[in-house]
C-alpha cells in the first residue's frame, strides 16, 4: 500500500515537474516572439493564461509579454488590459518590484495615448514603490518617462526638478551611467525651455562621462545637442567644431536618421557663416538620407531648411519649390498626426468604457460580497443560535439523566428505610410478645403480690 503511494506521488510529482518546464519553454517562446510574431506570442499567452495549474511567476511574466505584444501591435486597449492583469497578479504574489515595473509600464502606455493625468498617477506610484524600496533601475525608467510626460505639456521645470531628484539619487551610487543619461535629459528640458547655459552645463557633464567610458552613439547625440545651443547662441565656429566631431562618430557608426539631422544642423550654421554652397550640399546629402529611411519628419526639415537657404543665396525658384514641397508634406504629416490624434482619442474612449465596464462589475462584486457576507452572518448567526439550542438541550439531558438517576437511588433507599423499618417493627412486635408470654409464666409460677400483701398485714395484726 505504502510503495503504491509513493510510487503515485512520484509520477505526480514528476508530471507537475515535466508541466512546469514546458510552460517555461513556451513562456521563452513568447517572450522571443513579443516583437517580431506578435499575434503567435498572443496565441502562447492565452493558452499559458487560460491554464488551471500555472507557476504564479509563469503566469505574472506571461501577462506581462502579452502587454508587450499588443503593444508592439498597436492594440493599446489590450496592452493596457494585460498591464492590469500583470499589475493585478504581481500585488498578489507579494513582488514590489513587479509592481513597480507594471505601474511604469501603464505609464509610459498612457503617456503614449495623451492620457498624461494617468501617466503621471502611475509614474508616481512606481517611482515611490522603488524608492520605498531601493529599486534604482525602476525609479530611473519612472522619473526618466515622467520627465517626458512633463516635457510633452511643455511644463519643462517640473521634468527637470524630478530629475534632478534621480540625479541625485543615483550620484550616491557612483552610478556612472545613470549620472550621463540623467544629466543628458536634463539638458534636452534646459534645451526645450530655452536655457541654453544650463542644458550646456548638464550636456557636458554627460558628454565627459560618455568619454570616460567610451559610448560613442552617446558621445554623438550630446555633441549634437551641444552644438545646437552654440548655434543658438551665435558661437558658430564652436557649433561648426563640435558638429563635425559628432558627424564623424555617426558616420563610423552607420547611423542613418541622427546623421540626416547633423546635416540639417550643418546647413543652418553654413548659411548662417554664407557658405552657401556648403549649406546646399549639406542640405543634399541630408534628404538623401532621409529618403533611405521614409522618415517624413526628417525629409520635412530638410526642405524647409533648403527653402531658407535658397532664399537666402538669392534663388527665389528653388526656395519657392521647396516651400512648396514643405507645405504639401506638412499637410500629409498634420493629417497623419489628426488621425494618430483620432486614434488616440478612440482608445481613451474605448479604455473609459472599459474602465466604466470595469467599475460597473466591480460594484456589482462589491454587492454580491455583501449579499454574501450577509447571506454567512445569517447563516452563522442560525447555525450559532442552532448550537445553542443544542447545547441547551443537552444540558437539559443531562440534567435529567442525572435527576433520574437521583430519584432511583432515592426510590432504593426509601425502599431499604422502609424494609427496615417493618424489619424493626416485626423485631418490635417479637420482643414484645416475648416480655409479655415472660410475664404470663412469670405470673404463673409466683405468688401474687396481692396474696403476699394480704398475709402480711394478717400477720401484724395477730401480733
């Protein structure tokens, strides 16, 4: 019997084994799946998702992936849907980091669709979550989209006083990456904002420690944004320097997009220096680029800068041309940003009848837990009354058993007192027929005690 159990407990245990490294490998699958086969990886998580006996970390991190694939795919109702459901699990197994991970995501997904107050609220939460809890890398990811957040409302302060807050969080680690990509914001809000001295200051502090360590796509996009606020200040030789160091380093790189817009940037300060032959070419070799990519933005800038330039060097055609090559792709872009608007707006509105649906079920659980509650309260109430009364009634039991018991041994010894007492009486009535038969014979055999009486006093009076 006993090697039957184990023998049993065994296979079981086996199983659950064998179940639990199949679930990873199809969780991996997934995961590698996210990006490039998103509705596979879908299909994967549904099947993890749907499953009764599931690792709870499994099941947390396929959520999680699900989030991910809808959101590669656009679905920003889904994502946020699964972002719930991970946020959800991860309260559940007790894993702050988790939350925290998930409350950043959710905001960077709302920041994504303009529903910045939501941003902020989940950013918020995640950043105190971490920094409840030492979570460095998730407080950067938090304060760094917060930032952003900030920077799309064109409140500019408020991104760069949370950052400054990370900054100095992170310089008591001696992080030194996290000290660059800090400082490297900081400057893109100083640089929005239009202070130019201090988005300078926070640049270069990145830039000497992207040296130090050798980053050189790093190194490049902070030359860059150094040399736009040279320009910006009129410092065109610096600008010019500083840009060129930057050229060089995205050319060894092969980057295509960054380098179109060091073109444009080098237009601007050739023009600005009357190089216009130099500013054409430049401006040139930047659409080129820009046409490789199908990047409209880029392409975009490029002819409104060649239009400034043409205007500049006197050829009113080509400026008039590319003006209106300007204005015709503009007018594409604005109507693709309407429809990206629209969409956005659709989702708001689809994720505010979900959440509406959401709140609705949530008070209709509310009202079924309290009908619940109230159904076990009546129910505990009626099985306690029902001990009670059985309590009562035992007691009252046993309370007659034991008078029963007393009245017998009562009966019993009233029974013996009585026997006894006819004994005694019968014992009595012996003794007393035995005193008077006595007497009888005693009276018999004597002489009365009148006759003796009689003869006496007849004898005194003969004397």
């Amino acid at each position: 019997m006993l090697a039957t159990f184990l023998l049993l407990f065994s296979i079981k245990v086996k199983t659950q084994s064998f179940n639990g490294i199949a679930d990873s490998v199809l969780l991996k699958n997934a995961y590698q799946l996210r990006y490039a086969v998103a509705d596979s990886a879908i299909l994967i998580v549904d099947f993890l998702v749907a499953k009764k006996q599931i690792h709870d970390t499994i099941h947390y991190h396929a959520l999680e992936i699900g989030g991910d694939a809808f959101w590669h795919k656009g679905s920003f109702v889904k994502s946020i849907d699964y972002y719930n459901k991970a946020l959800l699990k991860a309260k559940e197994i007790n894993d702050d980091y988790k939350v925290a991970r998930q409350h950043g995501n959710l905001g960077y997904l709302y920041m994504e669709i303009a529903e910045y107050d939501k941003a902020i609220e989940k950013l918020k939460e995640s950043m105190e979550i971490s920094l409840k809890n030492n979570f460095d890398d998730r407080y950067l990811i938090a304060s760094t989209y917060l930032a952003s957040v900030w920077g799309r409302l064109k409140q500019y302060e408020k991104g760069i006083e949370i950052q400054k807050k990370a900054l100095e969080k992170v310089t008591l680690t001696n992080d030194s990456i996290s000290i660059a990509i800090i400082s490297n914001n900081i400057g893109s809000n100083y640089l929005r904002a239009g202070i130019l001295d201090s988005s300078a200051y926070y640049y270069n502090k990145s830039l000497l420690i992207d040296r130090k360590m050798n980053h050189q796509k790093e190194m490049a996009n902070t030359l860059m944004s150094l040399a736009e606020i040279y320009f910006q200040r009129k410092e065109l030789n610096k600008a010019q320097k500083t840009l060129v160091e930057s050229i060089d380093i995205y050319k060894n790189l092969g980057t295509t997009s960054p380098l179109s817009l060091a073109y444009i940037l080098s237009a601007k300060i050739n023009a600005e220096l009357k190089n216009y032959d130099t500013a054409k070419r430049f401006l040139l070799e930047a659409l080129t680029l820009a046409q490789q990519t199908n990047s409209r933005n880029l392409i975009s800038s490029a002819y409104l800068e060649s239009s400034k330039v043409y205007k500049k060097a006197g050829d009113l055609d080509n400026a008039f041309k590319y003006m209106e090559l300007y204005v015709y792709l503009n007018d594409s872009i604005y109507q693709e940003e309407s429809a990206t608007k629209i969409a956005q707006m659709a989702v708001r509105l689809e994720l505010s009848g979900k959440e509406k649906e959401i709140e609705l079920l949530n008070i209709d659980k509310k009202l079924q837990q309290l009908e619940l509650k109230n159904k076990r309260n009546q129910q505990y109430g009626l099985y306690g009354g029902l001990i009670l009364v059985i309590a009562f009634a035992g007691f009252m039991y046993n309370r007659f058993k034991i008078t029963q018991k007393q009245k017998a041994v009562i009966e019993q010894q009233k029974e013996i007192v009585e026997k006894a007492h006819l004994l005694l009486e019968e014992k009595n009535n012996e003794v007393i027929a035995s005193i008077r038969y006595a007497k009888r014979i005693q009276d018999a055999l004597l002489t009365s005690q009148k006759y003796i009486e009689r003869n006496i006093n007849r004898l005194k009076a003969s004397k």
